[in-house]
C-alpha cells in the first residue's frame, strides 16, 4: 500500500520546499495508520488490484475527468466489475474508457462554480477533506504544478489510488490522514481547499486557523460549506440532525462566516457564490444506491430538511494569509 501511495514522488516533488520534513517522515506515518488499517481495505484494494492495465490515448481533466482509449468487451467488463467493487461513489463525475462513473454528487457543477474565481497555474495545493480526489484531478486541469489531498476514508483512497493507476505519473497525491494528524504551522502551500468540511467542525475557528497554519504567507484559502441567510451574528446550531447528519454543527450567515475569517486573521475576504444545492447536484445513483438529497428534504416543501431547517444552501469564499 505504502508504494501505491507513491511517495517518492511525492517527497521530490516537495524537496526545497517547506514541506519536505513533513513528506519525509510521511513513511512512518502511514505505517502506523495502515496497522490499524480498515475490515473492508482488503477488498477495496482487491478491486483495485482487478482492474485492467490500460493505457490512456486521450486525457481530459480541465473540463472533465475524462480518460479514453479503444477496449476489447473483456477489458470493458473487467474495468466495469472492478470499478463496482468501489461502491459507493461520492464524489465526481468519472468517464473511464466508456465507463461511466455517475457518482452521487455532481462534483463538477462546485467546480464549475469555485474554478471560474481561481488561478491555479503552478500553485502547490493541499485540499482537506478531499474525499475520493476528485478535485485533484480538476486542479491539475487548471494548471496546479502538483495536488496533495488528505481524507482518512480508506474507500475513498482506493477510489483515487484506481484513478491513478491510470494516471501515474500527475502530481497527485491522496493521503489517508485528518487535518489534525498534520504538523503544526506547515505554512508550505499556495492554496488550501476545504470544501463541505466546516460544518462537521465542533470549533469553526480553530479549522480556520489549522487551515491558515497550512498556507504560505500570501496564500489563498479556498472554503465552501453550509449556509444561512442573516447578519454577521446569525448562525444555525441544529439541535440533532441537520438533513439527517448527525455531525453538523454550525451553519453561519455569510457575514458571519465573512467575520469569522477575519478573527482567524484572513485578509481580503470575498463570497464569489451562494448556491442552493439542488436535488439534481445530489442525488442517488447505481453508483450510490443509499438515500440522498431527496431523502433529506421535506417532501411537500423542498425549501426545508426534514426536520424543517432551511434546505441546504452552499457558499464559497475566497480569503488570502496576510504576506
């Protein structure tokens, strides 16, 4: 496992940065977790290990995750079985040689969203929370000169590890650890994604912080999660669930989430869009058959969860780390 995660590669492409202790004693590290490891890792790795070995003619990840190449029916079977294996899919969409990976999420209308107020050309980017990588691949497509994601989900490291057996040498890499599992002040990245994480979050602030210890002076933090409508003091605890999750803690207006930032000490904070998430972008599937969106919402008023909280509705915000 600690070969597949590459992290040779991964220790050279950080060599004379910030980061390099970090990546070096990366190794011990992963050693430690995958000791503890997962009950279902055998089998995911399992499916990973079945894929067919293929070569990519065509890649496409600036305006999809797109991979193309002639397969025999065997070899399209083979890839269709393997992939199944890795049920279920969050995050995506993925079209992998004709197989159509239609994921929970449509991933791509966020990025569509968050892409249009970024340049990413050869920023050196952490995403946190990252899910099955998705994302990674997209901001190579923008031009990021490499993209490091951390997820403690061991399906959605599989998921990414079978993305990137057929995209080995990009400058991916999906690590299986939690933001607090990171050094303290790292200060190594351009920019810091944290997109759906905030809300799971006990102490807002204190992510908001342990984001800002990850970024270069001068760097950008990219942050998308719940909102509500109200002023700079409004913000939503939910009493239990919140469109039946259990982990969600906090939703604030955008003014506080715009105040909160600056108490974390970001500078030049902008909200480039407020989206209702629609049961379009979130949604069951083949590749996820469990409940979803439409699930969550009232069914005679889709403004409202089931527990008649105002639907969910998501921001983005741009903030920069003072130079």
């Amino acid at each position: 496992m600690i070969r597949r995660l590459d992290l040779d590669a991964l220790q050279q492409q950080l060599a004379g940065t910030p980061l390099i202790d970090w990546a070096s004693d990366l190794p011990n590290q992963l050693d430690r977790k995958l000791a503890k490891g997962h009950g279902d890792l055998q089998r995911w790795m399992a499916a990973v290990d079945a894929l067919p070995e293929l070569t990519a003619c065509k890649v496409e990840l600036r305006d999809s995750f797109t991979l193309e190449a002639p397969l025999s029916q065997a070899q399209q079977a083979a890839l269709l079985a393997a992939l199944q294996g890795l049920i279920p899919w969050r995050k995506g969409p993925f079209d992998l040689f004709g197989v159509h990976v239609d994921t929970e999420w449509r991933s791509d209308w966020k990025w569509a969203r968050v892409a249009a107020h970024l340049d990413l050309q050869n920023k050196r980017i952490l995403d946190v929370g990252c899910g099955n990588g998705y994302y990674l691949w997209r901001m190579l497509g923008a031009g990021a000169a490499s993209a490091v994601g951390i997820d403690p989900n061991w399906l959605f490291l599989c998921q990414f590890l079978a993305a990137k057996s057929y995209l080995p040498d990009l400058p991916a890499w999906h690590l299986p650890l939690a933001l607090e599992e990171l050094p303290g002040k790292l200060e190594g990245f351009d920019t810091v994604f944290s997109m759906g994480v905030l809300y799971h979050r006990r102490s807002p602030i204190d992510h908001l912080l342990e984001l800002k210890d990850c970024l270069l002076k001068g760097g950008e933090l990219v942050l998308e999660t719940l909102v509500v409508e109200g002023d700079a003091q409004q913000a939503l605890v939910p009493e239990d669930r919140y469109a039946m999750m259990r982990n969600v803690w906090f939703l604030p207006s955008v003014p506080a989430l715009e105040l909160w930032l600056r108490r974390a000490g970001f500078v030049d904070i902008r909200c480039v869009d407020v989206s209702r998430t629609s049961i379009e972008e979130q949604r069951a599937t083949d590749w996820m058959k469990f409940q979803s969106l439409p699930d969550f919402l009232d069914p005679a008023d889709h403004s409202r969860t089931l527990e008649g909280l105002p639907a969910p509705t998501r921001a983005v915000l741009i903030a920069r780390k003072p130079a």
